[in-house]
C-alpha cells in the first residue's frame, strides 16, 4: 500500500501541472521528478513526467494543454 504524500509534494505536483498544461515541460518536468524522488511509485507523476519528456522532443502543434487519444 502506497503511504499518502506529503503536502509539501501535493504543492509540488499542482506547481508540476500547471506548469504543464502551460507547455512548459522542461520546467514541469522537474516538478514530476521531485515527486518520484519522494513517492517512487507515484504513477501520475511518472506519466506526467514522460508526457513531458515526449512533449520535449516532439512539441505538439497549438497545444493548449489536452491530449487526444487516437486508440483504445
């Protein structure tokens, strides 16, 4: 069983995410890894953080903070 974040991480990630959907991943990034380094098996952030990763190597075109999801 996963123990519950600390609020501090709970900041942390909210800061990630708006980060995020703002399309600064490189910045977000930092925010989801700060999480993992606390909480390892925190599975939002580490989605979150490859999300960032593959936005930092193929920005998408007029992001405005969706994902579409083309398959099941």
């Amino acid at each position: 069983m996963q123990a519950r974040c600390s609020f501090r991480t709970r900041l942390t990630k909210i800061k990630g995410i708006d980060l995020y959907k703002q399309g600064l991943w490189n910045l977000a990034l930092r925010y989801f890894s700060a999480c993992l380094s606390e909480y390892p098996d925190d599975k939002a952030s580490a989605l979150m953080l490859s999300r960032c990763n593959d936005f930092i190597e193929n920005p998408p075109e007029n992001w405005d903070g969706a994902v579409a999801f083309m398959a099941k």
